[in-house]
C-alpha cells in the first residue's frame, strides 16, 4: 500500500538522523577533497539546510545551499557556478550501509514556493560524483527571500514520499 508522509529532520527515523549527522561530522573532518559522494560543507547557521527520510529500502537526504557556499572541488564536480544568487537543491537517493552504499533508483520531482506563493517546478537533472548519481537543481533567487522545497520521491516498488525544505537564503 502506497502511504504519503511529510517527513522533516526532526521527524526523521532515528537511523536516518544518525546517517545524516555522521555524514555531516564526516565532511567536517574531510580535506576539500570530496569523495563522499557530492557531499557539501556541514551545516553551519546560514549555510544550508537538508532533510532526509527512509523511502522503502532507500534511504533520502536532500540540502539546500547557496552555490557561493559549495567549496571550489565539489562546485566543480557538479558544474555549477558560485554565486550568492544561485541556490543549488541536491537529493541523493541511496542504497546500503557504510562501505557498501550504492545510488538506489527512484523518480525524483520537485518544486519550489517562495514567500509570495508564487510555485515553480524545479528541473532535476541527474548528476554523477564519485560514483553515485545525485538529482540537482539550480534556481536564481532575489536575495533576501525564503524559499519552500517540495521533494516527491518515488521508488520503482512504489514506495513514495514527500519532503519538504524550507530555507532563507541572504547575502553574504
């Protein structure tokens, strides 16, 4: 039976913030060097904002991030410009355990609100760094603004799930 469930960091299953925090701590002890599979900087206030789920088997994070806030190595790897202007959303669909994750197949959409209500279907394109595909999307952006992420992901069992991210973007 296929459920729909908004999910939130906070409401993440218990597993699922352990695989994001220690993904985080990971990054924070890396070098510029990325080989955490299109991993940004860690979260500091301000920077960027993820959610994660389990959906089915899979397990989701999706960040947010100002472009200007990706370290020079990982903006290359995506082909994206750097900009304070240029919002980057990354959904990273997986499969597995440390040392053995894999990218888990599934249909990924998603839109974005800002605070105006004006709603827009943001692009997804799949994205391949080291090794496992992301779904990336750019959006410019009219700084100060606040914007809302709606993540529909869908996996070829029919497991499905709605994300939802909400981030203030400013200058720097």
């Amino acid at each position: 039976m296929n459920q729909q469930n908004r999910h939130h960091l906070s409401t993440a299953s218990a597993p699922v913030r352990l695989l994001v925090c220690g993904a985080f701590a990971l990054l924070a002890a890396c070098s510029g060097e990325d080989r955490t599979g299109g991993a940004v900087p860690p979260a500091v206030p301000g920077s960027a904002s993820q959610v994660a789920a389990d959906v089915g088997d899979a397990s989701v994070i999706a960040v947010a991030i100002q472009t200007s806030q990706l370290n020079d190595a990982v903006a290359a790897e995506y082909g994206i410009e750097q900009r304070d202007d240029l919002v980057m959303l990354r959904v990273s669909p997986r499969l597995g355990e440390s040392g053995t994750i894999t990218t888990a197949p599934a249909q990924v959409r998603a839109t974005v609100t800002d605070l105006r209500g004006h709603t827009r279907e943001l692009e997804l394109e799949p994205r391949t760094v080291a090794g496992l595909v992301d779904h990336v999307g750019t959006l410019k952006v009219s700084l100060p603004d606040t914007l809302r992420f709606t993540i529909s992901v869908v996996t070829p069992q029919g497991a499905t799930e709605t994300l939802e991210l909400s981030r203030e973007f400013q200058s720097r």
